[in-house]
C-alpha cells in the first residue's frame, strides 16, 4: 500500500483518539487535534473564499469588464467589495464605524432576498400541504384520509395555541391544549433526529479506527490507543507528576 495512505490513516485515527481523549480529561493531545482542526478549517475556508469567491465573482468581472470598457460593471463591482471590506474596519477601534455601512447593506439585502423565500416556504406551502391533500377527498384511501386529518388538527391546534390575542378559556384552552401535545411530539420528533444525526457522525468515526486498526495500516488505531494509555497511566500520572512536584519546590 502507498505509503501516503498509511500516513494518512495514522493521522486520521490519531486525530480522532486525542479527540475522544477529551472523555477522560482535558489534555495536551485533545488541545494538538483542537487546534490542529481549527488551523486546517480556517486554511479550507479561506481557500474557499478565495477561488470560490473573490476570484470568480470579483477580480474575473472586474478584469473583464474594464479590459471590454464597462465602466457599469466596473462600479457595479467596485461597490459591493468596498462595502465587504468596510466589515473589517469592526476590528480597529479608531475606524470601527465605516463597518456599519457594509452591515447595514449585508442585513437590507439579505432581509429582502430571504423573505420572499420564507414566505413561500414556511408559510404559503405549509398552508397548501396541508389543505391540498382535501382537494382530492374522494380518491384518498383510508390512511390518506387520517393523515391528512391529523395534519389539519394538528396545525389548527398548534396556531390556536400561539394565539394569544383572547384568553384561553374553554373552548380555546382546550384546542390549545390538544396543540401542546403535537408540539411535544414535533420537539421529541426533531431531538430524536438530532441524536441519530451525531450518532451517525460517532458510528462513522468508530468505523475509521476499526478500519485503520488492520495490518494493512501497520495497526495505527492499536498502536495510537497503546500510546495514549501508556501517557495517561504512567508517564503522566507518575513521571510527569514528580517531575512538577520538583519544580514546585
């Protein structure tokens, strides 16, 4: 096998120990990986920002449209690369007002592409998907019939509960209280969601050392956790320990 594959495998699965070391206590090793995935996402995303962003959609047009002599697009550009770096005049105290400027644009122009979205999806399809299945009644099946039963209630119940411009007396207090259980069930529903979601990420990383622990990788996973057992039961607990007991003195 290559050796860069073996390379990497001991990085990976020694990455992901010092990691899991954090269950035993804060350490030396958790602080490497700590700061180790910080340094690389930083790197990544600046990388990302880089040929994903400034190049393509700022210095390309700007190039091109200066060489073709559209002054337009020239400014069209220009503008918005002040603004966004106006955002990092928030770090220097003195010029740390020139920032509002950009975020005052960055906030008005994402409010005003992003409503339209949330309308659409959060409200006028939430309101279709759940009168739209009554239009073809006579054609539901059973269980159709109830789902779709449900969902009404459930919506029904659930705005009954947010409606807060009456008291909930009978019988509001008892629609609202028919919609706290659904919401129950939803928050219970998206907990449950959440949990197998990390649960995933956590098989996947067991499956990397159970992977790495193979001959084929010289026996990375073993040989990382013989490692760290070695550090945490003896050198630290002892040598370490005396050697700081000395030092005090």
């Amino acid at each position: 096998m290559d050796i860069t594959i073996i390379f990497g495998a001991w990085i990976a699965a020694g990455l992901t120990l010092f990691i899991f070391s954090f269950l035993y206590k804060d350490n030396p090793f958790f602080r490497i990986a700590e700061h180790f995935y910080m340094g690389v996402g930083l790197a990544w995303h600046i990388q990302i920002v880089i040929y994903k962003l400034l190049i393509p959609q700022i210095w390309d047009p700007f190039k091109k449209a200066f060489i073709s002599g559209d002054y337009v697009t020239v400014t069209m550009t220009i503008i918005p690369t002040i603004l966004g770096i106006s955002l990092i005049t928030q770090f220097i105290p003195k010029y740390s007002w020139i920032s509002r400027y950009g975020f005052t644009f960055m906030m008005g122009y994402a409010a005003g592409l992003a409503l339209p979205a949330v309308l659409t999806t959060d409200f006028i399809n939430q309101i279709l998907g759940t009168i739209e299945p009554f239009a073809n009644i006579m054609n539901m099946s059973t269980g159709q019939f109830i789902n779709a039963l449900i969902m009404i209630i459930g919506s029904i119940s659930v705005l009954f509960y947010f409606f807060f411009s009456v008291e909930h007396t009978k019988p509001i207090k008892k629609v609202s209280n028919i919609g706290i259980y659904f919401l129950m069930i939803y928050f219970g529903a998206s907990f449950g969601n959440t949990v197998m979601a990390r649960f995933s990420l956590l098989y996947g990383r067991f499956d990397i050392l159970v992977k790495y622990s193979g001959a084929e990788y010289l026996y990375a996973t073993a040989w990382i956790a013989a490692g760290l057992a070695i550090y945490f039961l003896f050198i630290e607990r002892f040598i370490l320990k005396k050697y700081s007991q000395q030092q005090a003195h």
